[in-house]
C-alpha cells in the first residue's frame, strides 16, 4: 500500500516535469524523460521511506522494553554525551613548529 502511495505523486511530478521540459523549454524527448525520471524517482524513494504507524509502535515497544537506553536517532542526548568527554586543552601561545625546530629543540645555543 505504501508503495502506491508513492507511485501516486511521483508519476504525477515526473509527467507534469517532462511535459513542461519538452512544451516550454523544447527540450528533447529523451533528455525530458530522463532528467523526470530521476526526479520522480527521488520523490517515489523519499515518500517511500517515511516512517509508518507500525514504525512508531515499534520504537515505543523498544523504549518500553529498554527505558534504560537512549534511542538511535536521540541526537540531542548522544550529543549532550559527547559534550561531557573532556578532551585536551590547549595551551596557550602554542604554533605549528618547522621541522628545522624540531631538530633543534633539544640544542641549547
């Protein structure tokens, strides 16, 4: 059923694109059926992957079994999680040394 919900609109974006590509812009006709082609496709995946009730019902059934795991697509909380890893400091009046002073660091001139 999903899939002729999105069969739907694509075909119709793809006919209407083609149509305008060859009657307004004279373009040819492979090039209009192939640039529609791939923007009705896109439209027909798109519609495609949007999630459905049983989808919802599924993360929900997760979150009830596992309340103790942050869901996957938490970004806000996985985010927030990687703001508390401390990581290095760094000093100040630091610069990109040359090779020349890396071979001279330990000489005292």
């Amino acid at each position: 059923m999903r899939t002729l919900k999105a069969l739907g609109p694509a075909l119709v974006v793809s006919i209407a694109f083609s149509w305008w590509l060859v009657n307004m812009l004279g373009a040819g006709w492979v090039f209009a059926i192939g640039s529609s082609s791939l923007i009705g496709l896109s439209i027909f995946a798109v519609i495609r992957s949007r999630p459905t009730q049983g989808d919802w019902l599924a993360d929900e059934a997760w979150r009830a079994a596992a309340p103790d795991l942050p869901p996957v697509s938490d970004r806000r909380s996985l985010e927030q999680a990687q703001e508390a890893i401390p990581g290095p400091e760094k000093k100040a009046g630091t610069r990109a040394r040359s090779r020349r002073d890396e071979a001279t660091q330990g000489v005292v001139q």
